[in-house]
C-alpha cells in the first residue's frame, strides 16, 4: 500500500518554547474558552496545516493519540473518586476523544468523516491502513493529526504507556494531509499489514539501502513529528516499529514537489 | 464497493447473551437495575442496565468478557482465515480504563510497573493469542464509536486488505461517565420513553456486541453508510434535525437508495429532550408517514460506544424472528403520524437503516439488508 504526503505541520515541545493557548487566540483568533490543553495542543498543528493548504469541506478528519486526554481524566477521577463530587460538565465533555475532533473539524471546515482513534501500538502504521481503506472507497483526501498530551506529573502517563521511569516524553501534535496521488506530494509512504519476525527484520534491515530508524517508546508516540522531522531533513528512511517482538515496516520516500 | 456480509453475530447485555436477552424482552422481563450517583442535591439513585457482575474497573473480566465475544465470532474461521482477520473496537470510554494506572500513581508504595491497561491493548492481546492479523484500531467518537468503527471495517475488506473483521462494541459502568451524563441533566430518573412529550433523558446500560464481517455469502449484508461531523453545538443538533438529515440522506445518495426503498428504521432515540425532537424532526423529512421505526435502548439502555454494533445485533436478530421489536414506554408522540411502532412488527427482510448520533456532531446512519 501507498499513500502519499501533500503537505505536513508539526509542533513538538521539545523544539519550541510557546504559550499554545496565546498563540492560538493572538496568531490564529481562536475562542478558546471551555477548552483544554489537549484539545488546545490538537489546534495548534491543525492550524499550522491549514497556513499551508486549502482544505476542501469534505476532507476527512482522524485524529490518533496513543493515550489521549489524560488530565482531564486525572481531574475527574479526583473529583468523583476522591473528592466525592461530580464531574463538571465541560471535564466530561472535554474527556470525550471527539469533542477534539469537533473544534479541530470546525478548524479545518471539514463536514465530512471525523474519526478519534486509539491504538496502543503501531498506532501510525494502522492510521495509514486504515486510511488507505478509506480513500480506496471513497477517493477523498483524509488529514491525519497525531496528538499526545504530557499529563503533570509524568509518572500517570509513564505507567499508562508502558514506558520507563526516566524515558522522556514531548507534548506534540502534528498533522499530514494524505492522498492516493502523487502530483504536487512531498513524500510517499510505503507500508503492509504484514507483522515480520527479528530475524526476517534482521535480513531486512541488512538489504536497506536507505537510513534505517528503529523507534522506540518515546519515538513511537511522536512517530508523525518523526515523519515531519525526516521530511524536513530531506532523508527517506525505513522505521520499523516494534510490539512484544513483533515488528512493521514503514518507508518514507522523499519526492521533489 | 464489494458486497461485505454480516456472517456472525453476538451480544452480551444486561439481560445475558443474545437468547436471554431475546427472551427478557419477550417476557417483559427486564434486568434494570441502579446506582447511586453524587449530583447537587446529594446522592440520588438512577435506573441502570447493568452486567449480572460488577465489571467496573475489573479489568480481568473486561477482557475476559471481550475475548469470549471474540471466540463466539471466530468458531468457524480455519488457522488461515484468523489470520486474515482484524479487530475494531467501538467505545467511548477509551480513557477510562486508565483510572487503575492513576490510582496506583497516588500510592506511593506500588511499585512502578508497565503494565498498560486499555481496551485496546487488550485487543492486541486477543489477536495474538489468537492468531488473528495482530491489526487492532480501537474508535472512540462516543455514541457512534462502533457504528463507525463498522463502516471503517467495510472499508479494510473493500480495499482488500483483510478478508474478515470483527467488530466489537464495549461499553461497562464506570462512575465517571455516570457523573458526566448527569452533569449535563440528560440521565432520567424513571424510564426512557422515546420520542414521548414526557421523555426526560436516557437509562444507561452495559453492552458488549460483535459482529463477524467478510464477503462470504450470508442472509445479511451491510450495504454501507455514512459518517460525518457537522453540530449544531458541542453536544445538540439543531432543533429542525438538518444534521441528522443531512447524514441519512447522504448515506442513501451514496447507495443510490429513494426512502421508500427503506424497509424499516432504526432510530437512535435517546429519549433526551433536545436529540428526540431533532431525530424526529429529520425522520419527517426524509420519510412519509408510513416509515416503520422502533427504538430499541428502553430494552438494553443507552450503551454509548457500543450501541452502534449491539443495537445492530437485536434489531437483526428481531427480524431473524420474523419481526421488529416494538418500542415500549410510548407516550403522546411530539410529532403527529411520526410514532414508532407499538406493537411487534411482521418482517422478514428488506433493506434497513439504523441511525446513531453522538456528542460534538458526529453521526452515523448505517443501511443493512436481509435477503429472503
């Protein structure tokens, strides 16, 4: 399968030290009101996009997150769990993965498929397939935006994730504009659903002629700023992304627009 | 698009598997219970849909729950089939199940362990422990999370890139969804009467469904559908229903189908205030008077994320029966000639749409057929 990159956006806090809530209402006149940092981070790569691309009303939307909004998680469970009281409710609607889909849809002026998705591993690489699915039926342009939010203090998402006590993770939130042509594109993508064993991945990484990058925890929850990373760098490279050993393959090919 | 096929399917409610819950609706004997939430005026007790056993935050039994679906869906699939096999899960409450990981955070003495607990890592557990694909992709786009998750495993095997999918549809209590739904007033305190003047919010219910899907032949098939987000505001449509007609419309342009080729229809009907008028008022616009509708959540509860594939379960089961369920609780309807139906409807096949709405606009009408 392939899919190709029109156009990408990123913001990742380990680059760039921004107020996002300020820059959202001062740069992009964004009403920010009965929002949070999640959905406040999710805006800010989709505003970066759309600085770069006109985005057709019946674009779809997916947004991936390999964890979602865990502060306002961390709010309610205080107040219902510890506290005894209630939810407030603009922490239960802002808790709802598709509450981020509308204000970032309502960005874009996207009406069409608006789709909030988790999955713990190989998160981009089944974004991409499920997305090539979906532009096969229906032959529409999709955005895929990849949000992850560093809940305070790290250690909640650090035992979510999975990850160790001193790993170090990034706010980042970046988006891709995806489509089966490659006219005006900037990159190709080249992935399967094939799941490949360490010593097939051995052989593989062996033959490749092309940069090799093998993510890790960190990387595997920034792999769209990783793309935007190597995009911007102008290097093709070939990620192999890794669960419980077992490994996938993504080529990322850089085209001259 | 190729033809996808509904091959199997399997529900869990509060009522038991598919027979008893078939049965408790038969009988009029229905497994409400409650439980007691905190809201302004104290601790108040709200009619409920729940599991025979307590689920909440029992992790083991949610994923022993969600792998005996699983098992039910894949009896008849040879070694190489479950290969070819994906898993989507439909649910709203994604987040959720992280409440175990923040609870040990606050307890200085539990060792720090990686020890992920999701829905969707769990499936990851069930599709290697089971040969399947090892493609996992939970949706979480509330009300609609498994009605989309459907149509995105319609697309996977239109594509070509998987030969069957399972869809589940999980939903279990947890206290903060509970309170959520009471924060913004939309619980009922008695029953859910749909599309009722009296309605007054929604009973909510615990459900678990699948559904097996590939191209081999079978009496069901899932015709397609449409998804999209357009609101009116974060949690309504507008009164007249444009969102909601907006979304069955397109989802019969896209399947070049008139409203008189629909059979039956299968409201979301929440009985809240604000969604029943809007759902009604869309209903009116696309279908005459004529149109045979039913609500089916004053039997299960509102089961949130996985209502879009266990409503699908009972409704097909229904009419595998030679019938669609009637709606219960009906009062004075708040539009004249658009009642749902009151008494069991004959049916044998046809083609049927089945309507699901969410929060923050996102809306799924789904269009199934039963050949005779």
């Amino acid at each position: 399968m392939k899919l190709y990159i029109k156009e990408i956006s990123n913001y990742q806090s380990d680059t760039e030290n921004i107020d996002i809530k300020k820059e959202l209402k001062s740069r992009y006149k964004l009403d920010t009101r009965r929002q949070n940092k999640f959905i406040h981070l999710a805006l800010i790569g989709a505003e970066r996009l759309k600085e770069k691309v006109n985005v057709s009303l019946d674009t779809e939307l997916y947004i991936t997150s390999n964890i979602g909004n865990i502060d306002v998680l961390q709010k309610a469970h205080s107040d219902v769990y510890l506290k005894g009281e209630f939810v407030k409710p603009y922490d239960f609607i802002n808790m709802l993965g598709n509450t981020t889909n509308y204000y970032v849809s309502a960005s874009f002026g996207i009406k069409d498929k608006n789709i909030f998705q988790i999955s713990d591993s190989f998160s981009y690489i089944h974004s991409l397939i499920s997305i090539y699915g979906s532009i096969y039926n229906k032959s529409k342009n999709v955005i895929l935006g990849s949000v992850n939010l560093v809940s305070n203090p790290d250690i909640i998402i650090k035992r979510i994730l999975g990850v160790l006590k001193d790993d170090i993770l990034i706010n980042s939130s970046s988006y891709q504009l995806l489509s089966f042509s490659n006219e005006d594109s900037i990159a190709e993508l080249k992935f399967d659903t094939k799941i490949y064993s360490k010593q097939e991945i051995d052989i593989i990484i062996d033959n490749s002629d092309k940069q090799v990058v093998q993510l890790d925890f960190s990387t595997q929850m920034n792999f769209n700023s990783l793309i935007y990373k190597n995009i911007t760098e102008n290097i093709s490279v070939l990620f192999i992304d890794s669960y419980n050993e077992t490994y996938k393959i993504l080529e990322l090919n850089l085209l001259t627009k | 698009m190729a033809k996808v096929n509904i091959l199997k399917s399997s529900l869990f409610s509060a009522h038991g598997n598919l027979e008893d819950t078939l049965k408790s609706i038969e009988e009029n004997k229905l497994n409400l219970s409650s439980k007691s939430i905190e809201t302004l005026d104290g601790l108040v007790e709200v009619p409920y849909f729940l599991f025979h056993k307590e689920m909440e935050e029992n992790q083991d039994i949610i994923y022993k729950a969600i792998k005996s679906i699983v098992l039910e869906l894949i009896v008849d699939l040879t070694s190489e089939q479950r290969k070819n096999t994906a898993l989507l899960i439909g649910t709203s409450q994604i987040d959720l199940n992280i409440v175990n990981s923040i609870v040990d955070t606050l307890d200085d003495t539990i060792e720090f362990k990686s020890d992920k607990k999701s829905i969707d890592n769990y499936a990851k557990k069930i599709s290697n422990e089971l040969n399947l694909s090892g493609y996992t992709m939970t949706m979480s786009t509330a009300c609609t999370s498994s009605a989309n998750a459907l149509l995105e495993a319609q697309n996977l095997i239109s594509a070509n890139i998987f030969k069957y999918v399972l869809v589940l549809g999980v939903e279990v209590h947890t206290s903060i969804m509970c309170s959520g739904f009471n924060s913004l007033r939309l619980l009922s305190l008695g029953k859910q009467t749909p599309f009722s003047k009296e309605r007054d919010g929604l009973v909510l219910g615990e459900g678990l469904a699948g559904v097996l899907i590939g191209e081999e032949d079978s009496t069901w098939s899932l015709e397609g559908g449409y998804s999209n987000a357009n609101s009116y505001t974060i949690t309504a449509s507008g009164v007249d229903g444009d969102e909601f007609y907006d979304v069955m419309n397109k989802a019969l342009k896209k399947l070049k189908l008139k409203s008189k080729d629909i059979t039956a229809l299968k409201s979301h009907a929440t009985s809240s205030v604000s969604n029943d008028l809007s759902e009604i008022n869309a209903i009116s616009r696309i279908f005459d008077k004529n149109i045979v509708f039913t609500a089916l959540k004053p039997y299960v509860g509102h089961t949130l994320g996985a209502c879009g594939i266990l409503e699908l379960v009972l409704f097909m089961a229904g009419i595998d029966k030679g019938f669609i369920h009637k709606t219960i609780n009906v009062g004075e309807s708040i539009l004249d000639d658009y009642t749902p139906i009151t008494k069991d409807y004959i049916c044998t096949n046809g083609t049927f749409m089945l309507n699901y709405f969410g929060f923050a606009g996102n809306n799924v009408s789904i269009i199934i057929k039963k050949s005779q």
